[in-house]
C-alpha cells in the first residue's frame, strides 16, 4: 500500500480505476510490452491492495471454486496458472481445471509479485473524473481523501455495475431491519447463524445457488424463486465466443442494438453450473430448499418481524403467500449502465457518445469517443462480446487497449 499523503504526485500519465482482476491483466500485459510504463501509472482503489473486492466476495459467498477455467488469469503467460498448480492438481476441479479460491488468490499473489506491482494501488476512491478544459488534455481525478490528481489518460477497469434491485423492492416501507433485505452484493454467509430462519433468494443463477447452499448449512430452509426455469450451462456464455466462432459475425454487425441482442441472447441472464444444480435438487429432495420457478415477487411488506410476499400469479396458486420469511436476498445481478454511472457524468457532458441500452460505443480500442479515456468489463461488451465482464474478456480487453498505451502513432491528436 501507498503512502497516502507523500506517494500522490500531481500528474501522471496514466490511471486505473480499480484493482480487480481485469486491472490486474491490464497492468501486466502493459508491463509486458512497454517496461518504461512501470512509473508512469497508478492504481485507485479504497482498499489500497489488489483484489480486495474480489477476495472478499469470494469469501463472504463461501465460492470454492471459479466459472472459468485455469488458462483465464491476469498474467500475459497463458500457462502460468497450471505451472504454478503443478504441486496443487487436487485445487483445479474438473471438468476443464477450475482454479479453486485459494489457489487463484494465492496465484494472483504470485503475479503480483512477479511483475513488482505492491505499490501501485492508491487507498482512494475516485469519485469524480473531468475533463481538462482544453480538448483531450486529460483529466482532473477528484478522490475521496479530498486530494486531486491530473491524469493523461485514464482507464475504468472498476467494473461498471450498480447492484440491480427489483422495482418492488422500491414500493416496500421503509419499516424494516436493513440486514433482512440486501443485495447479494452484501451478504456475508461468514457471520450468519441462520437455524431455523426461512430465507428467500430471488434469482436462478449461479450466486442464488451459492447463496442457497451457505443458508441451508447455517440451518436455514431456503425459498428460491426466479422468473423462468433454473437451468444448467457450464459458462456464463458459450465458448465460441471467446475466437472468431461467434466473434466474427458479432464484429461484422454494424447496428451497435443488434450487438446489445447478441450479447443478451449469448448470456441469457443467469445460469447454473451443473454441479451447482445437482447440489441443489439433492437439497431439495431432502426438504432443505423449495424452488418456484417461472415465477417472480410482486410485493412484500414487513410485518410482525417477518416478511410477507406475494408473487406475479397468486390468484392461480398460493405459491409463497402464507410463507412467513426471515430474509430476502437479492441474487439479480447487476445493471450496466454507462448514462446512470456517476464517474462518467462529466466524461458524457463534455464527449457524448452513442449509446445501446446504456452500454457506451467506444473505438476498437476501448477508447471514448474524442478522449483517452479507456473502459474493461461490461461496459466495454459492444466491442469485446459477452464474455467482456469475465476473466477472459479482461484479458481481450487488454490486448485492445495496450496498443493505444504503448505505441504513439493510436494516439488521439491533442
């Protein structure tokens, strides 16, 4: 960690927002072709460590093992994961080596080191960026401890995302213990006891199961309801959208709408592992979990220290009604949306942009229009595909971006 008050200097040419995974590769695949670049970049996170957030999530949702298998990690070497389990094989789970937490985050450590990055990321948050008056002269960081920074350039790799709430979660009163309902952004299984509390999870992806399978080994009895069938899929998105397989038409399709429907029906909302769901059903088989699917919460109201929902179709069936509830947590996911996205306000005031359904149209360098100002993560799928918040799409998303950083000739003219 930095210095906080002597470490800030008052320029420098470029900044990451963010130290997560998709920072991470972006950071070792800038060293790896332009070593003179060590210098010349900070990192910006509250945290003031790499992977903070990440670990932490992992942790607090009790997550074994990842999505994505061992060859997407955050070092420009594609094999360096698997060489640094060869004295771990048992912590790559099958099928396709499926780095367990422990090993990605101690892997992670390792590339940390390897490329000398410890004193990179700044404790701040940025909670402001501006455009310097003077057209792609760079921006003015407003961060959190009050201090300010100039930056030449300036790329987003925060992830992007507002946690997503239903729209009946704004129509309840506000009479309600704040730890009954929360996001799974915020839940934290590690500091539950749950016997005999009735907990309901709203979503049909992979965190709703994880989520599940914490509660019910806390005691509690899990009412899972998501809006159409639960189903498996190995990954968030097919793999042929990681080469020119899908990638190709999807580069060639010049309506940046029609882009946005490729990625929805690439992605098709939330899924589970087929592992995860196996789990589940055994769960259910025993009693320890029911599951409503193709069915959603119209309302809930806290009353008498427990929730009382209804769902979308309770004049056909009873569904949940007379089911009194302990907790609700929300496994929806996240909302990407560049106009809603505080840092940007000003970026959009000064460069506007087009827009698909809140996603940005950038160059094919990840590059806003008219400025240096560079997005990873979601926010960037319209160029790099669905598979743009995942860890292989950091590393897409880096060999884009990179090339704008190192080599004079992509810069934009001052």
């Amino acid at each position: 960690m930095l210095d906080t008050v002597l470490a800030l200097p008052t320029y420098i040419d470029l900044t990451v927002i963010g130290s997560g995974p998709h920072a991470l590769t972006l950071v070792t695949h800038l060293l790896q072709k332009k070593k003179s670049m060590r210098r010349r970049f900070l990192v910006f996170d509250p945290s003031g460590v790499w992977m903070d957030r990440w670990h932490h999530q992992f942790a607090a949702l009790e997550i074994p093992h990842l999505r994505s298998p061992a060859v997407h990690q955050p070092d420009p070497d594609p094999h360096a994961l698997r060489t640094f389990a060869e004295s771990r094989r048992n912590e790559l789970f099958a099928p396709y080596d499926l780095p367990g937490t422990r090993l990605f985050q101690d892997f992670c450590q390792s590339v940390i080191s390897k490329w000398e990055l410890e004193d990179c990321v700044y404790p701040a948050q940025v909670m402001a960026i501006k455009a310097l008056e003077r057209r792609n002269a760079g921006f003015s960081l407003d961060l959190s401890n009050g201090q300010t920074i100039i930056a030449r350039r300036v790329a987003i790799a925060s992830g992007g995302g507002m946690p997503n709430f239903p729209d009946w979660v704004g129509q309840i009163p506000d009479n309600y213990p704040g730890d009954r309902l929360l996001h799974s952004n915020y839940v934290d299984l590690r500091r539950l006891q749950l016997q005999g509390e009735r907990v309901l999870i709203v979503g049909g992806g992979l965190t709703s199961g994880h989520l599940a399978v914490g509660a019910i080994q806390r005691g509690a009895k899990v009412l899972l309801v998501s809006r159409r069938s639960v189903y498996q899929k190995l990954f968030d998105a097919d793999p042929g959208w990681l080469g020119p397989k899908y990638l190709k038409d999807f580069w060639t399709e010049p309506d940046w709408l029609a882009r946005w429907e490729m990625i929805q029906q690439a992605r098709n909302g939330g899924s589970m592992t087929p592992e995860m769901l196996t789990q589940l059903r055994r769960l259910e088989r025993d009693g320890k979990i029911d599951f409503y699917e193709r069915c959603q919460v119209s309302q809930a109201r806290w009353k008498e220290d427990r929730w009382h929902v209804c769902c979308d179709n309770s004049a056909v069936h009873e569904c949940i009604n007379r089911e009194p509830i302990d907790r609700i947590w929300l496994a929806t996911g996240s909302q990407l949306d560049a106009l809603q996205q505080p840092l940007l306000q000003d970026v959009l005031d000064r460069y506007p942009t087009k827009m698909a359904k809140g996603l940005p149209v950038v160059d094919e360098y990840l590059r806003w229009q008219g400025c240096e100002l560079f997005i990873m993560g979601g926010l960037a799928a319209l160029q790099v595909g669905p598979t743009a918040r995942n860890l292989s799409g950091a590393r897409a998303a880096s060999d884009r971006i990179v090339p704008a950083l190192t080599k004079a000739s992509l810069a934009l003219n001052s």
